[in-house]
C-alpha cells in the first residue's frame, strides 16, 4: 500500500543511488561507455527505497538510520549483481566462456571485481550519508503522514 514514507524513501534513495553512480564511473577504466548506467542505478534505488526502506519505516529514528543505510547496501549489491550479471552476457555472446558454470562464475567475480573498485571513500561515504538521511527523511515523512 502506498504511504508517504515509502514515496520519500523511493525518491531520497533515487537519488543516492544516482549520486553514488557518478561518483562510482572515476574508478571505472578509461574508455568505458556507460549510456544510461546513473539513471538504471536511480531505479534500482527508487525500487529498493520504496520496497526495503518504505517497509521499515515506524520503528523510531535510530532504526531507520540503521536501515537506512541497510538500504544502501542493498543498492549497492543489487546494482553490482544485475551490471555483472549483463556483463557476463554480452561476454558470453562473444563466446568467451568455456560453459555455463563458467559464465555464472564470471558473473559473480566481476561482481567482486566491480565492488572492490567501488570501495572509494567518495562512493562510501555518499551512500552511508545518504542512506542514514534517507532514513530519517523516510521515518518523518511517516510520521508526518501517519
């Protein structure tokens, strides 16, 4: 059921997930063609703030900062795994992999390769800020709205 708090936590980690993307494609190696990488990472965070963080909500101000940054991670996880999992098939269209498990395993190693390269101090800490104020923005919005 739509609530307030879930519309502001789909649009306040929206745009965390935007931000974080932007500041992930420094990382990335010279040449790499994003097309529409920053906005597919901003769906990702409207459905995860709607979806993890909206239904978290009510549970006092502590603990939506705690979820909040729960949320982040979630994005995070989530965005590496689809981007990795599109990765490995268009690898596999090129016939690079020697089977089926071997392309599942390439999947989740660029999967780790990806997440080590987002561990920069500019991605972390925008989405730890913005999850614990995305939290906070959720958990007063469902107050505000009860």
């Amino acid at each position: 059921m739509p609530t307030a708090a879930k519309l502001f936590a789909a649009f306040a980690f929206a745009a965390v997930a935007f931000f974080a993307a932007e500041l992930f494609k420094p990382a990335m190696p010279e040449g790499t063609q994003f097309g529409l990488f920053s906005v597919i990472c901003a769906v990702i965070g409207l459905l995860n703030g709607w979806i993890v963080m909206g239904s978290l909500v009510g549970r006092g101000m502590w603990a939506a900062m705690g979820f909040g940054v729960r949320t982040s991670v979630t994005i995070a996880v989530w965005a590496l795994l689809g981007f990795s999992i599109y990765e490995m098939i268009l690898r596999s269209m090129k016939m690079r992999y020697d089977g089926p498990m071997d392309a599942v395993l390439a999947a989740f190693a660029l999967m780790l390769e990806r997440g080590q390269m987002m561990l920069t101090p500019e991605v972390l800490g925008v989405l730890f800020t913005g999850g614990v104020l995305g939290g906070m923005l959720a958990e007063w919005a469902g107050r505000q709205w009860r």
